[in-house]
C-alpha cells in the first residue's frame, strides 16, 4: 500500500491500480498546491463533515465518477447533492473492488456546511481502510478515549493516522498514548500546523513515540511511503 500525504488530515491511499483518498481538504489549504482536479479516486472517503474534512470530497467524486464512503447520514448529504454515495455506520464493514472499509468510533462532533446552515450529518467516524492485505486507521478527528485500544486489539494496523492538533482533537502527548494502544506498524502525525490553534511539533512527537515503542514517520505535504 501506497500513502501520500495532501496536508492536514488528507491521505491518498493506493494499491494494485485502486486510489482511495480520505478527507480532501484541498483548495481550502493555502499550505497545499494539489488542486481537487488533479485527483484520480476509486473512492472518496470521509471520516466526518466539517470543511476541513469535507472539503473538496464532492468535486472530486464528481470528477472521477466515484462514490463518497461516508456514515449514512453524511452520505446522504452527498447523494442529494448528485454524487454517487455508499452509507455506512459504526462497526460496519464492506467490501468494495480493490479495498474493504470499516468505520470504527471517534469522538468528535460532526455537521456539515450547506450554505450558512449547519446540517446534522451523524457521528464522526475513524476509518480502517484495508488493500493489498494491508489495513491503514485513520483515526478521524477524535478524543482520547479508551475504545481506541479496543480498536488496536481487535485488528492489526499497518499503519495509523493520528490527531495531535490539540483544540479540536487531542494533542501530541495523547496521541502518543493513542499509539500505544493501537500498536500500528507506523504512526503518522496528522491535523496540525495548518491553523493557528492547532501549531504543533510533528518530530517531536515522532521522538516521543520512538522512544514509547512505536516507529513514527513524519511526513512532508506532498510525501509519500510505501507500507
């Protein structure tokens, strides 16, 4: 499996031709020079709806003709909106061509922007995406919270995209803790340093997790690794 990272929370997965990206927060981030048309998906899935996340999740399924993986609610919402939509909800599992999905808890409020509204768009969700016998967890936007070392003992993580913005979601300290409990392969720092309230130190939570038992990568915008 492939990963690239496209900024903040935003990671492009790959594997034997299939492209799933999560979490397309493209054109909303001056940090980010990939625009929404540069994107070729078999998927788009989203861990939630705030524009961060959502972000250019409809352009891009419109773009490639592929469907939005979302918790029902929220996939709802892209199918009223004309875009192909799978629904699902925690603890759920599917498999598509090239890739399985299982949604898993995170705590996190979740709405999404429909002009000046704000719409109910279900829980948030983290996201166990698996291709090539290979399962990458993005964590989603969450709390700490003890079904995370649930979540590490019912599976094996390859690899793991976690929070440590702090504000919105925990900081690096918790989320070094949150890798302990998971046990991934990899831990990836995500959503931090793209605002003002969520500046962080990525490598110093990598040391962190070094020295804890955990292999951290920290990855530049536009870098990628192979698992």
């Amino acid at each position: 499996m492939k990963l690239t990272y496209y900024g903040h929370s935003c990671i492009m997965a790959e594997h034997g031709g299939v492209r799933v990206i999560i979490d397309p927060f493209l054109s909303g981030n001056p940090a980010v020079d990939v625009v929404p048309g540069d994107i070729r998906a078999d998927a788009v899935i989203l861990t939630h709806g705030h524009d961060d996340h959502f972000g250019d999740a409809l352009e891009i399924a419109r773009n490639n003709d592929c469907p939005v993986i979302a918790v029902h609610e929220l996939a709802l919402h892209c199918a009223f909106k004309g875009v192909g939509s799978h629904g699902m909800n925690l603890g759920g599992a599917f498999s598509f061509e090239g890739f399985s999905v299982k949604l898993v808890p995170a705590l996190h409020s979740n709405s999404v922007r429909d002009g000046e509204t704000l719409l109910y768009a279900g829980v948030s969700a983290g996201v166990l995406l698996t291709m090539g016998g290979l399962t990458f967890y993005h964590l989603g936007d969450t709390a700490l919270f003890s079904d995370l070392e649930l979540v590490g003992r019912l599976h094996r993580i390859d690899a793991a995209a976690v929070p440590i913005g702090g504000n919105y979601t925990m900081g690096p300290d918790e989320g070094v803790l949150a890798a302990q409990w998971i046990k991934p392969g990899l831990a990836i720092p995500v959503h931090y340093n793209t605002f003002s309230a969520i500046m962080q130190d990525g490598e110093a939570f990598a040391r962190n997790c070094e020295e804890n038992g955990i292999p951290c990568r920290v990855l530049d915008i536009g870098e990628s690794l192979e698992l």
